[in-house]
C-alpha cells in the first residue's frame, strides 16, 4: 500500500501572482485592503497593506486565509452562511483565537487540490471576497 502522493504546492512565485492580481483589483476599485496569501498548512506567503488601508486589517487577512485552510478550504463567506443559523456555533468560532468565519477568503486550488488561500480585509465582506476572489484566479495550473 503506497502511503505518499504527489502534492501540487503553491509556490511563492504562485502566492506573487495571487496577491498582484488582488492588489490591481483592490487599486481598480478604489478599496484600500490588507491581502494575505498562505500555503496549505497555513503558513503566510505573501502579504502587503496597501496606502491607506487599516493596520489591524492585516491580522484579519490573514486569519481569513488560515480559516479557510482550517477548515478544508472553505470560502469565509460560506462558513458565515452555514453558521449563521446557529447562534451558539457562529459565536463560539467566532470567538477563537485566529478564525474569522466571515467573507474575504478563498481557497486557492490547482487541478483541484487545495494548495493555498488568499484572505483581503479592508472594505466590507463582499468587496473583501471579490478582492481575494481576483487573486485565486490569477494562480493556474
């Protein structure tokens, strides 16, 4: 029984592209954000805080991305919405240390396999989804 596989990585190279794309479309829309792209295990790649942007955003754009990752590549946005029905398990998540179960991230996948995410914060949940949403796309097989 073989107990390896062959893994795609997101690179650093892939996180640049990623965190590019999502500052062009943040620069294009006149949103000032917090982007952070992490690998698989969650471990920060690429980040940048744009002119403007709030300095505690850059903690939230990261625990996005890693919620994503922690919870098997899950969009926040779609945490938030399977959640939100259940008071005490939106609050009790919410209430721990590094998880933001709220829109911003999203998984980034190559041939379909979770390799990373890419977490904005700045502007409200949906800009931060289209921004982080703009920079998953930019990274290819």
């Amino acid at each position: 029984m073989d107990h390896t596989r062959a893994s795609a990585v997101l690179t650093l190279s892939g996180a640049r592209a990623a965190l590019d794309a999502a500052l062009e479309h943040a620069h294009r829309h006149d949103l000032r954000m917090n982007i952070a792209v992490v690998d698989s295990g969650g471990v920060l790649l690429s980040f940048a805080r744009m002119d403007g942007a709030f300095a505690h955003s850059g903690d939230i754009a990261t625990d996005k991305a890693r919620t994503t990752i922690g919870f098997g590549g899950l969009a926040t946005a779609d945490l938030y919405g399977a959640l939100s029905a259940e008071d005490a398990v939106i609050r009790g998540i919410g209430n721990r240390p590094g998880v933001a179960a709220f829109g911003g991230a999203v998984p980034i996948r190559v041939a379909g396999e979770l390799v990373g995410a890419i977490g904005a914060s700045g502007g409200s949940a949906e800009e931060d989804a289209q921004v982080a949403a703009a920079g998953a796309a930019a990274v290819h097989d």
